[in-house]
C-alpha cells in the first residue's frame, strides 16, 4: 500500500533505565544497567513479532527511564529495526528524551548521526537548591552546557523539560527559571507541575512531614504566570503543560495521544493504542525479557476499549489541548448531539469562565486549563 495513503501513526520505545530513582517519579525504570544490551536485544525481537501497522509513522519517540543511557549504536540499532519492520514516513520526528547529566559532545553528535532529529532534554531547573531537591543527578551548569553541546552536534529542533509548584517557590524564582529557558532559545518547552504520585518517596516524605508542599493558591498563581510569560517570549501554549516556539515544534508524538491516533510501544510498560484497542507490556523488566526468551509477545493485558469510553478518553484528552474540540466532528463520531447532551455543564462552566463554546469550537478558558481534569469529569458525568 502507498504510504501516503496511510493514516499517521507513532512508535514508542520505553528505555527502562536511569542511573538513579529520582523521589517524585512513578514511571517503571531500573537502575541495572548491565542488562541494557539484553534489553536492546529484546526490543528488537518484539519488533520483529509485531504484526503490520495499519498506519504511516510519522514519529518515533525514545522515552523513559532515560533514552540517553543507552549507546548510540543501539538507538540506530532500534530505529532500523522499526523502519525495516513498519512503514516509517521518511521525514519522521525522530525524539530522544535527554538527561542532561549522561551525555556528552561525542555521544549526541553519534545520536545525531544515528538518525535522531528532536531532542527533549529533562533540565527541569536552573537552579541548584531545586534540582538537590529533586534529587537530580546533574546541576543546572550541567544543563545548560547539554544545551549547547546538543546544538553543536546539530539539534536545531530542542525542547527542554522544566517543573514546577516545588515547595517554596515563588513567582520570581519560576520566573527566572523560565527566563533561564527562553534565553537558550529551544523550539518547545514542557513545564509540569509537581505532582505527589502515590507510593514514591517524595509523597512518603511529605506525608511524614519532612517538607510542606507548595499551597494549591500559589501553585495557581506560578501556573498563570506561565502562558503569559511564555507568550510574551514567543512561545505559545498548546496543551495544559506544552508550549511550541511555531505550530511545527509541536511534539508530534503526543498529539498521537491527544488525538486517539494509533501507535505501537515497545519495551516494558509500553503502551499501544489501535483501532480502538489498547494493550500494554510486562511492566517489569524481567517479565518482559522472559516472555521475549519464550518466543512471545510481551503483551500483559488488552482492552477494547467502547464507545463511552472513547467519549471519555476524547474529554480528557481534547479539554487538555488549546485547539479543543470541534463539536461537529464530535457529533459524527459518536452519534450523538454535543449541545443537547452537555448543555447543563456547557452553562456552568460558560458562567464560570472556565469553558469557551462557540461556533464549531469547544474548549476551556485559560482559567479552565488549572481545571482540566475536574471539567473533564463534569461532562463524563453526563455520559
Ligand atoms: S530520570 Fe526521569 S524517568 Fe528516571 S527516575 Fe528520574 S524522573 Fe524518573
């Protein structure tokens, strides 16, 4: 089949490594580096198993645990495997996730080389007290010199990874890390607010009271300051936590997720989402190794997933994007009438300045964004 005719899609690989565990993360990683090669090895049998996509990707995107950890031989050991096995389209976005304390002139030029095109790197401060906080493994030096040396090996398109709401900060501390952002003049930024995810040492540590966390008003207050400062640089919001230097530095492999196109992941916990279908892998790596040694698919578990719950999904994902929803395509979709279903919240939420609903276009207020989730849940209520 032509390529072209093809609808787009996205290839996951989830690199389970990091030197360390930071305290805030709840993403699967392992810190046994010696099982890298294995692991490479299995990711690309499980390619190799992976029935035919039924789409043309677009994209390629090496998250973790940390991308960078792995040599850049088996990166483009990776990428040839998926381009061999699926129809990759030949200007695809390539994405490597970089921490910034594991790379180097030498290893980002030969990643460059490799094939890789976009690099995210996770610098998530400039300052010092908030990255020993975080537990980090790299100063902020180490961050911006990641910086540099990435757009000396030939990543002109870069983002950078920063959070925020850390206990104590103040507006002008946020500020200057997103000044800090800006005067490197990446394509794409991604600013998160700390979350405490159950069962991570840094929600045990504030739940024993060795820190207070930021109050809910002052965390309000940074996440307004964001859009704005950000706008004024040139950066503008495109998603709840994203933020695009031009309409094409928009990460095109999250809009895979934002918009229920399909996409395959590899390696343990990956995710893959087609024809309304999710399935996932081992979430650990040995459980993923082992049923790659037995000749199997790693996959844990499935999921048709119905039409509620596609409705569902489509309120929490859309409501998340600035471009929101298009009411029209909605209605097609699910067959139902957007206006008559939701009108009890649609007046509320308009009334409250949180949701905009006008012609064909359904989407939250900047006000709404803090809320996404909660107004998701008011129209998933209704369903
Ligand atoms: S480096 Fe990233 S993936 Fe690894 S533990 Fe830290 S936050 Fe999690």
């Amino acid at each position: 089949m032509d390529k072209s005719l093809k609808q787009p899609g996205g290839i996951y690989f989830h690199v389970p490594f990091c030197v360390r565990k930071c305290p805030y993360c709840d993403f699967y990683s392992c810190t046994d580096l010696d099982r890298i090669p294995e692991y490479v090895a299995a990711v690309a049998a499980e390619i190799k198993m992976t029935p035919d996509a039924d789409f043309c990707a677009d994209s390629l995107y090496f998250g973790g645990g940390t991308p960078s950890l792995l040599p850049p031989k088996a990166i483009q050991q990776l990428i040839d495997a998926a381009c061999s096995r699926f129809n990759v389209a030949s200007a695809a976005e390539i994405t490597m996730e970089v921490n910034p304390g594991t790379v180097n002139s030498r290893n980002l030029a030969a990643f460059r080389q490799a094939g890789v095109n976009r690099i995210n790197i996770g610098v998530q401060s400039f300052q010092d007290a908030a990255l020993l906080f975080l537990s980090r493994i790299h100063s902020a030096d180490d961050g911006v010199r990641a910086v540099e040396q990435a757009r000396a090996a030939g990543f002109d398109n870069m983002g950078l990874d920063l959070i925020y709401g850390l206990p104590g900060q103040s507006e002008a501390l946020w500020e200057s890390d997103l000044r800090a952002a800006v005067r490197l003049n990446p394509r794409h930024l991604s600013c998160y607010i700390l979350t405490y995810e159950p069962g991570t040492r840094m929600t045990e540590d504030l739940r024993s009271g060795r820190f207070q966390a930021l109050p809910d008003d002052q965390v309000a207050r940074l996440y307004a300051l964001t859009p704005r400062f950000l706008a004024k640089n040139g950066f503008l919001q495109y998603e709840v936590s994203n933020f695009a230097a031009s309409f094409e530095t928009r990460s095109r492999h999250n809009q895979k997720y934002w918009n229920h196109l399909p996409y395959f992941g590899f390696g343990p916990s990956a995710h893959s989402f087609t024809k309304n279908q999710r399935f996932w892998n081992a979430r650990s790596l040995d459980d993923y190794l082992e049923k790659i040694r037995q000749g199997r698919l790693p996959t844990q578990a499935k999921e048709d997933l119905t039409p509620r719950q596609l409705m569902m999904e489509t309120f929490y994902l859309r409501l998340r994007c600035v471009d929101g929803m298009l009411v029209s395509e909605f209605d097609k979709r699910f067959d139902v009438v957007f206006d008559q279903m939701f009108d009890a919240v649609i007046e509320r939420y308009q009334a409250d300045n949180l949701l905009e609903r006008s012609g064909d276009y359904c989407g939250l207020t900047r006000k709404g964004m803090l809320f996404a989730d909660a107004i998701a849940s008011g129209f998933i209520d209704l369903i």
